[in-house]
C-alpha cells in the first residue's frame, strides 16, 4: 500500500507555484506542441520577446495539479489538450496578437535529413578549416568543388547544392551543419490558447492579415459611400458632400435656367445651342 506523498522535489515545487503565479498574472495562457520544435527555436524566441512573453517548460502532471487548484474558467478544455510533450506561453497580449507575433519571429535553423530548404543553400568559397578526410567525399558527393590548401579543406567557387524546396539528404544536411549553414525557416504556432475563459483552438488562432485588411477597406469604403449619399456629414465624408452637393446644385440651375454668377455661362450657351437646333429643324433662315 503506497503512503500518500508528502514532499516533492524541489524543481517540481518551483514549477507548480511559478505556473499558478504566472496564471493570474498574464492575460493570456497557450501551450505549444514541442514534437516539431527545436530547442533553438526556443531559445531565440525568449531573447526576443523578454519582458512580453513568458516561455515555461513544464511537466505535465505538475500544470495539472496547479492549474485544477485555481479552477480558473475554461481551464478544464486546456487541460485536455496537455497531452505529449508541451510547453506553455503566458502573455498580457492576446492570444491572436500572439500567434502573430510568433509566426513573424521566424528563426533559421540547421538542416535535418528529409528537411526541404526555405532558401536556395548558397555554400561560399572559403576556407572551412575542416582537415581532409571523409568530409571530402561528402563535397564530392554534393558536387561541391574543393581543393587542399595549408592542410584544410577549401571550397573553390560559389555553389549551390540545393534550391529553394529542394529536399535536403541526410548527408549533405550533416555537410551544411558543419558549416554552420541553417537552411530551413522554422516558427512556432499556439496550439490552443485561453484568454478570459475562451478557449481557442490552433486553427482559430490563425488570422489571415491580408484578407482581414482587404475587409477592413471594403468595409471603410461603403460606410464612406452611405454617408456621402445620405449626407450624413463625418469629418472623412464633409468634403465629398459638399463636392456632391455643388455638383448638384450647378446642374439644377443649369436645367432650370436660374442664372448665378457660376453658371450664367453655361446657361447662355445651353440656350444658344438650342436655338439653334431649332433653326435648324424649322429651316429658318435669318435675314
């Protein structure tokens, strides 16, 4: 019969109060998926958004003993999701703002076989201070032109292994990280995230800026349009009516031959023309 436990280590003691601090502290709370994700990618993120965005490793026996004692609202759905290995993301911006921000913060990492290339893989002519050996069959094999000089590895010329979309093997993958050539464009998306008790998944997190901005100026135009017609007057809309209004009020007179200063003109003229079309239609001859 176990006895129930009444200690627990250190390093999980910390973690279960620094996530129920930091639970009441931010906004917002998410959780990353970490099956994809490279500890590199983590790294430079957290030098990135210090002081906006919190990144806390965890267990996941520990989050849910911490996060069921506050019974914060929808904390139940999360919890479900706090499957495999996780990390969570506190924040005071929202959960979408979030998201945005993580995709722009994209990082180059290295290369692992089967990867396929963000870029076009530009290898310099340099000196790669390698010594020969093997790595000189995996530059043949990449068709990488070297040569042997003061006892390294020198590549001749400029050459490019592989393109933009190319899949990169396991070989030529090792070749690039010795380089220290990082290939592939990696971000991090939320996997479901919590704000104010609402639940959002991965999917409803994703917002697609262009089609938003495109409604967004659609939108601003007919409520620019229905106010000019109406006449209901905006500081964005006053110059249009106006403009309209002018417009109209020019042409009224015009049609109903009340003459003013602006259109005396145009009024003679419209009266020219016609007597002259009837002159013509009745073949009157003036002496």
């Amino acid at each position: 019969m176990h006895e129930n436990r009444t200690t627990y280590p250190e390093k999980k003691t910390r973690m279960y109060c620094s996530i129920q601090e930091m639970s009441t502290k931010y906004k917002s709370m998410a959780l990353i998926r970490l099956e994809k994700v490279r500890a590199s990618q983590i790294l430079e993120l957290k030098k990135k958004l210090k002081g906006d965005v919190e990144f806390v490793s965890i267990k996941n026996r520990v989050v849910v003993h911490a996060l069921e004692k506050l019974a914060l609202p929808g904390i139940e759905k999360m919890l479900r999701e706090l499957t495999g290995q996780c990390m969570l993301v506190f924040s005071n911006m929202s959960p979408f703002r979030l998201n945005l921000l993580l995709a722009k913060n994209k990082t180059m990492v290295a290369a692992r076989g089967g990867d396929v290339a963000s870029i076009d893989v530009v290898v310099a002519a340099r000196n790669t201070g390698i010594a020969p050996g093997p790595m000189l069959t995996e530059f043949k094999d990449a068709g990488i032109p070297t040569k042997i000089d003061q006892g390294t590895i020198w590549i001749a010329k400029d050459t490019t292994p592989a393109k933009k979309g190319d899949i990169i093997n396991e070989k030529l993958a090792s070749m690039l990280g010795k380089l220290d050539i990082k290939p592939i464009e990696a971000s991090i998306s939320l996997y479901t995230a919590m704000e104010d008790g609402i639940n959002y998944t991965q999917e409803e997190l994703v917002v697609d800026l262009d089609h938003i901005t495109d409604m967004i100026a659609a939108s601003h135009q007919e409520a620019v349009n229905l106010s000019v017609e109406t006449g209901y007057a905006t500081p964005d809309t006053i110059l249009p009516i106006l403009a309209k209004a002018s417009t109209a009020a020019r042409s009224l007179s015009i049609e109903s031959g009340y003459m003013t200063q602006e259109t005396q003109n145009d009024i003679l003229f419209k009266a020219h023309n016609q007597a002259l079309s009837i002159i013509k239609d009745t073949d009157y001859t003036p002496n």
